[in-house]
C-alpha cells in the first residue's frame, strides 16, 4: 500500500512541475504605491491583483496601451516592456531625449506613444516600438495653451 501510495505522490507531482496552473487574466494595472506592474487575475466581478512583475527597478510612472500588449514605463530612463507573445517580458530602452517628467499616451496597438513635456512645451511621438523606433518632436509654441487632456 505504501508503495502505492508514494507512485500516486510522485506522479502528482510530475504531472504539477510540467503544467503550470493558469486561468482567465484581464490584463494589467500599474499600481503607484507598489511603483510595479501587477496582472488581472480572475473575471469581471472576480479578479485580483497578481504579484508584480519584476522590473530592473522600482516604477514611478507607467502607461499601458488598450490591447495590454506594452506598458511604457519610466524607471528613471523610459522602457517599453512587451506583456504579451513569446517576448512577453522583455525591456527595450527609449531614446534617452525624452523628458522623464512627460504625461505619457500610448496607442492601441502599443506600436506609438506620445510624451507631452508641459514646461518646454513639447511633443515629442515614439513611432515604431518596440523595434525600430524613430522619435519626432513637435513645437507647441503656437497653440494659445497648454494641452490639458491627450488621447
């Protein structure tokens, strides 16, 4: 019986290490005060916050485009790191002549993200994210203004 006992153990045990469980996720949220990226676990009206992900450092501001595909985050350099497909993990660094202190809008697909600098009034578009990235600044000098809301 205890031989029997210990194969019904061990199998259980093979079986677990080669299946990882897994389940419904809606996504991520950036939580501020953690200053880290945490997944959605669950359903609507049923889901919870997983553990952070684990950046190379603490975040202080991120933004997540609409298919959950790219967070852009600012760690004291801006990155984008890719949530999902096999580079699910994976960091790539910005160019470094965006303004760490910029409001951040990233595009559905994750492909684009503007970073608006309010005190040089600048707009500045990353296109071709995450692997040929081009950056193209526009001068806001001419708008009476200052830009309240970006979409």
């Amino acid at each position: 019986m205890s031989r029997f006992l210990i194969l019904i153990v061990a199998g259980a045990a093979a079986i677990s290490a080669q299946t990882p469980l897994g389940g419904p996720s809606l996504g991520f949220i950036f939580d501020a005060p953690g200053q880290a990226l945490r997944p959605i676990a669950g359903i609507p009206g049923a889901a919870v916050f997983g553990d952070p992900l684990q950046p190379s450092s603490t975040i202080q501001s991120a933004s997540l485009s609409l298919r959950q595909n790219i967070a852009i985050v600012n760690d004291g350099a801006w990155k984008a790191i890719q949530l999902a497909g096999s580079a699910a993990g994976n960091a790539v660094d910005l160019p470094g002549s965006l303004p760490s202190s910029a409001q951040v809008v990233v595009s559905e697909n994750g492909a684009a993200a503007a970073f608006y600098d309010n005190t040089n009034s600048v707009l500045a578009v990353v296109t071709g994210i995450p692997s040929s990235m081009t950056v193209t600044a526009v001068n806001l000098d001419p708008l009476p203004g200052p830009i309240t809301r970006l979409a």
